[in-house]
C-alpha cells in the first residue's frame, strides 16, 4: 500500500512503478532507443546482484560484476571499463573436424548458419569455401555445429584462431546505461554499481516506510483484538449491558468505558488522509457490537485473548528489527525460492527469470 496507484476511468489499476527487492532491470537487461537517447544494459548474475546488496546492507561498498546470461556456456571477459568481449565455444576433434558448441550472446543458430556457415561452405566473391561440410545437431537448451574442413584449412584457422575465423566473438559494451529513474527523468549511469547504489537507496526508504505501516497495522489489529476479547469478557461478568438501549446512549457508554472505535478501520483513514486523526463521522463500535451472539462464549474469548496475544508477539517482534533486517528476510526467502526453482532445471535456453518490474524503467516509454 505505499505505491502510488494509477487511476484509469476512476478506477484503480497497476502503480506508477513496482519496487522489488532486486533491482530486476540488472537480470533482464534492457536495451532500446527513445528520442535522442539510447540504452544498452546487459543482463547480470542475479546472485551476484543478491550478494552486492548484502554487502551494502552490511555497509560495505558492492563489487564489480561481469556480465551473465542464463545457460550461457562461453566466456565473457572484460577489456576495459565497461567493455567486454564475450565468446562463443568452439574445440577441434581430430584433424579435420571441429566442434562449435557456444555461439555469443544474442547469436542465434539459424542466423549463424545462414550469415556464417553458408557463405564458408560455398565461398563468396571476396572468399573462396573455407568448409567442406556441417552438420547441426541442436537442442532447445544446446547448440552444436560439427564442421568438417581440409587439415591444411584446418591449421590454418587454428592459427588465426578458432574464435576469429568462425565469428565466435563480439564486443559488448555499457557506455549507454540511461534509465528513467523513480521520479521520470532519464539518468545516464556510469556504471552499473551506480544502478545498485541508486536502487538501494530509495528501496530502503521505502523499507522504513514499509516497518512504519507494518507497526501501525499490528498495533490496530491487536487493538482490536483486545477491545473485543474486553467487551466478550466485560459482557460475560454483567459489567456491561447493551441491550434494550438507545444506539447514540450506546455509543456514548463505550466512550466513557474507554472503548476504541474500530482501530483499524480508523488506522487506514489514518493512512489515506496521510494524518493520524479519526473521521470526523464520529466513533465506529461496529466492530464490537455487530458480533454474532455465539461470540459471546468463554472459548471465544479465550481464542481472541490468543490471538491478541500473537498479535502482540508479531508487533514487539517486527520492532526489534531494522529496515535492513526486513530486506535481509525478503533476500533469504527469494534465494530460498530462487535455489528451488534453478534445481529443477526448468525453463528454455535464454529464458529470463520472471520478477516484477523495477522502478527505473516504467511502462510507455522508448526504453524497454
């Protein structure tokens, strides 16, 4: 409840952004162009990205990340700041033989058999046949090309190198790192730590927030809890007598006995106006004096005075704990979640892991 929600035909619908607890722009990548900008962010090693907010919930500064795609089974190594080169795999299996088992990140098999393969196999105007023969023997999770050509091709290719001669490597590079931060405006990042520390920074102000509304929802509830389990028992011993009176003379009698008016209805107007005062409609004792007859039982009050009392366990439990210990919570069942979901092996080469959105790169915009 502390996103602001857009309205659509005086409707509710989705919220401006979504705010994880990881930035997720930093797992699926992004790259795209808008008017008079481009943006280009590679996809990173979600535990990886985990372990950095460690370190920065612990106070420490996060460490550089390569980039990392899922089921990638090449090689990506850094060239210098913000620049990478990232490779495909390829190995020699006898004299005229070789085996491609990788192509680089965003090569796609029929679009490297087509723009690579084919054009070796039956030589160009500028290049005379490099292969004599291919063979694909792909997956859905694997690529594998067996590619046949002459020994003397073949020493010649290992002495260029295998990577250039096939095309198995491409630059990447993270000079374009714009993104819309959480008020709308483009920001060019630097540097993908500065993705992080940005991110960090407004989702823990949004934890405090979260520990504040947290706090006041269980203190209302357990408010709740108790005034009823006091009227049930109050109700039981004769102290108190509702029947054959006037409502207002009601009313008035819960006041003077000290009896809150619905505590958690009037901590959600609370809420919504932004200040802690009640409606001005007067007090609200629906709550008490609209329970069902069976309510007024000893097993009943026994059951709230237990669920009052867990309530209040819950509420001094949550306020023993920092903001960063609520993320640190959030992060261990998510990497619970995430460990379970990798060993099953599930999903198709490339897949990207699904989680919501993350503020800095909201919808109908030129950057996706």
């Amino acid at each position: 409840m502390l996103t602001k929600y857009n309205y659509d035909d005086n409707q509710r619908v989705e919220p401006e952004w979504y705010i994880p607890i990881i930035p997720t722009v930093l797992v699926n990548g992004s790259e795209g162009i808008g008017t008079g900008w481009a943006s280009k962010i590679p996809n990173y090693d979600i535990r990886e990205i985990i372990s950095n907010l460690h370190r920065m919930l612990n106070g420490q500064e996060p460490l550089p990340m390569l980039p990392n795609y899922k089921n990638f089974r090449g090689t990506i190594e850094q060239v210098m700041d913000n620049q990478y080169m990232n490779s495909g795999e390829v190995s020699i299996l006898d004299s005229t033989t070789i085996e491609i088992s990788e192509l680089p990140v965003k090569s796609w098999t029929q679009a490297y058999k087509e723009n690579v393969l084919e054009p070796m196999l039956n030589g160009t105007e500028k290049a005379p046949p490099l292969i004599t023969d291919y063979k694909d023997y792909h997956t859905d999770t694997t690529v594998r090309f067996v590619v046949k050509m002459t020994e003397e091709k073949l020493r010649e290719a290992e002495a260029a190198g295998l990577h250039k001669v096939f095309k198995l490597q491409s630059s990447l590079t993270c000079n374009s790192m714009v993104l819309f931060d959480h008020v709308g405006s483009l920001k060019k990042y630097e540097s993908v730590q500065d993705i992080l520390k940005d991110f960090f920074e407004l989702r823990m102000k949004y934890y405090v927030l979260r520990k504040d509304w947290l706090v006041g929802m269980l203190g209302a509830e357990s408010s709740k809890l108790s005034n009823q389990a006091r009227f049930i028992l109050e109700k039981i011993q004769g102290t108190l007598v509702i029947e054959n009176k006037p409502k207002k003379e009601l009313i008035r009698m819960l006041q003077q006995m000290g009896y809150d008016s619905d505590p958690v209805k009037a901590w959600k107007q609370a809420q919504e106006k932004g200040e802690e005062k009640e409606d001005n409609s007067g007090p609200d004792y629906n709550y008490l004096l609209s329970m069902p007859m069976w309510f007024l039982t000893k097993e009943k009050k026994e059951e709230l005075c237990k669920q009052r009392d867990a309530k209040m366990t819950e509420l001094n439990t949550l306020k023993k704990k920092t903001p960063s210990d609520l993320w640190k919570e959030d992060l261990a069942a998510f990497s619970e979640e995430l460990e379970a979901d990798l060993k099953k092996g599930e999903g198709k080469r490339g897949r990207k892991v699904k989680v919501k959105h993350f503020h800095l790169l909201p919808k109908n915009t030129g950057l996706h």
